[in-house]
C-alpha cells in the first residue's frame, strides 16, 4: 500500500498538445481514486506518467513519499490492468498470473501457493489450465486481475478496464472490483470516462477537462455540489439541464428572469448574488428536480413547455420538454406517468435545488465553488 502524490504535473507531447496542466493530487494511502472525463481530457496520460510509462515535462511524482521521477515503470511497483486485458494467448491462465513472479526468481511453491489463493479470491479455479482464447471477456479481465494481485504491489492503477465489457458484465466487475478493494485496501487509481463507474467505485473522484483538473471530493459532493458547470454536466443520468437568464436582486426578494419566465430564488442565496445583479447567468436544475406540480414552498417558479419525447426507463419516466431557445430540457418522473407527444405543459422548479454558473464551460458555480 501506498500514497501517490503528483505536484504540478505537466506533460506536452512533441505535437504540441497539453496533454496535463500543471495537475496536483494527493491519493491517500489504500484510498480508491478515481479520475473521470471525456475522451481526450488527459486521464488516460496521468496514469501512465504515475506508472511510469510516460514522462512529465516539469513537476513531481511520489511514490510512498519517494520522488519517483527518475524511476523506471518497471521499479515504482505499481501494477497496470487496462482494457484489452494484456493476456499471453499461449499460455495457460495459470502461467500468465505465474509469469511475474518467475521473473522475480520466486520460490514454485510460493507461486502455487499464491495464484491458488488469488484465483479463489477471483472465482477463477477452474480455468488455470485453460487459455486465454476460450474465456468470456469477464472472465478474461478477471484473469488480467489477477496478474495485478499477485504481485502484491504497493498500488493499482486501472485503465478504463471495463470498456470492452456488456452492461450485464461491467455491472458485476465493478461489483467485484470494489469487493476487491475492501478486502486487499491497496491504493487504487481507476481512469474512466464512465460517470456512473466513477460514483459507484470512488472513495474520492477526481474530475478532469482539457489536462486540467476540475474538481476533487467525494462522489455525493461532487454530485449535490459541483463547483462548475462542466461537473454538474457530467454527472448525472439524465443531465442537469441549462438555461441562461438574468439575475435581479433587490431588497425585498431575488428572480431568475428568462423571456417570459420569472423564477423566485431562496433568500439564501442573496449573500452570492450581490455582485451579479444585473448581469446574465447560466441556470442548472437537475431533471429530478422538476416537477409537475408546484412545490410546497411557493415561489413563481413555472415555466411553459411542449413535450416533445417520452422515453419510459423503468424506474422512471424521462420527459424530453421543448422550451424556446433551450437546446435539451429534461423532466424525470415517476414510472407511470400518463402524457401525450405535443402536450403542452406547465412545470415546476424547486427553488431550492438550483444551481447558479458563471458563463462558460467551465463557468464557476457561485454557491459551490469548492475547489
């Protein structure tokens, strides 16, 4: 087990592009981490440069309070599981968990005695003497686990693991791969662009855009708080929904003004409005916290739309709204709701869920600004 410290990273590939912007973060020892973002965000770079397989351009790595930055991938002791499962297709699934360790000059009965451990661990005893090539892809990337375990190494780093599985699949790993965690407590660094993975398996997230990061905190934080408007995009099934408007604040009350929409804000949030009076903001209401009714606590909150799609999700129902000017606007609601394709409707929003963004991509979330 290991804490994994990187200060200031920066790393620019010889085409000119900033994969990672001066990127600090401190990964507690036996701390699950996960590092979350769309393709091309540069997570996938932050952990080969903590593996070692790249190089940073300027800042530090360490490494259980070692400076890193000069040690080969193959002596910082960190075990890599990516996607494609890395497997010898000649060898036996034995021989591949096996093979690390014959490198390492290991005793044989010490080999045998730890892929038996680790393979029950794994629920892959039967398939030691089978090949790679006659396993399901779960089956596989438990074998590819199982390569990382053996090795006993002071850290984790997993790459987007769970891409080439089916949903059913991803679903049990992941599972799996949390069980995994709690019982071995070895620091885990878990790259995904999976906003789901990143809720259901990190202690701590990481959120990362354009080589920079974003956010850092606990999932629920990040979720109820995020501290921008690409944050409080990412996550969330269905997304929160946007709209810009102006705010106007005065002495007796605060409004949203969009078009014709008026939308009463909470007192609350007077305190961190004081300098955007006035001025054009970008509103965000989660789809679960929409309603087809007025809330209890008041407030000129409704809004007009048409219903332009209903998608019927089980658990829930997805209401695709058409608002002028709005691009996307989504309604969630319960699981039996009965409307028609064209309706028009009246919703509700709960004043006190709203969040208020800079403009911007990443435009600064004024009540939870966080880091």
């Amino acid at each position: 087990m290991s804490r994994i410290l990187l200060e200031n990273i920066t790393k620019i590939y010889e085409s000119g592009i900033t994969a990672v912007s001066d990127f600090s973060l401190d990964i507690q020892d036996s701390c699950f981490m996960v590092i979350v973002g769309q393709s091309g965000c540069g997570k996938t770079t932050t952990l080969r440069l903590i593996a070692g397989l790249e190089q940073p351009d300027s800042g530090n790595i360490y490494i259980d309070d070692t400076l890193a930055n000069d040690v080969s991938g193959k002596d910082r002791d960190v075990a890599m599981v990516f996607q494609n499962y890395t497997l010898y297709p000649h060898m036996t699934v034995f021989q591949n968990m096996a093979f690390a360790m014959k490198m390492r000059k290991t005793p044989r009965k010490q080999i045998k005695k730890v892929i038996k451990e680790t393979a029950a661990l794994l629920g892959i005893e039967e398939f030691l003497r089978r090949k790679p090539c006659s396993l399901s892809g779960g089956q596989r990337q438990r074998v590819a686990l199982g390569k990382a375990i053996v090795r006993k190494p002071n850290a984790f780093l997993f790459d987007e693991p769970l891409s080439n599985l089916d949903a059913k699949m991803r679903l049990t790993m992941r599972a799996e791969i949390k069980a995994l965690h709690q019982k071995l407590k070895t620091t885990t660094i878990y790259v995904t662009h999976d906003q789901v993975e990143a809720m259901t398996l990190g202690e701590q997230i990481c959120v990362m855009y354009d080589g920079k990061i974003q956010q850092i905190g606990k999932p629920m934080e990040i979720y109820d708080k995020p501290a921008n408007r690409y944050v409080a995009g990412f996550f969330g099934t269905p997304p929160m929904n946007f709209f810009s408007g102006n705010v106007g604040t005065d002495q007796e009350k605060i409004n949203f003004v969009r078009d014709d929409n008026i939308i009463s804000l909470p007192d609350s949030l007077k305190k961190y409005l004081s300098n955007y009076n006035g001025k054009e903001m970008i509103l965000g209401i989660r789809p679960e916290d929409i309603s087809l009714k007025p809330y209890e606590n008041g407030g000129n909150n409704a809004i007009n739309a048409v219903i332009r799609s209903i998608e019927h999700v089980g658990s829930r129902t997805d209401i695709y709204l058409q608002i002028p000017n709005v691009d996307r606007f989504i309604l969630s609601t319960s699981p039996y709701a009965d409307y028609e394709i064209n309706q028009a409707i009246k919703i509700y929003i709960n004043s006190n869920k709203i969040h208020l963004f800079e403009l911007g991509q990443t435009g600064r979330n004024i009540i939870f600004s966080g880091n």
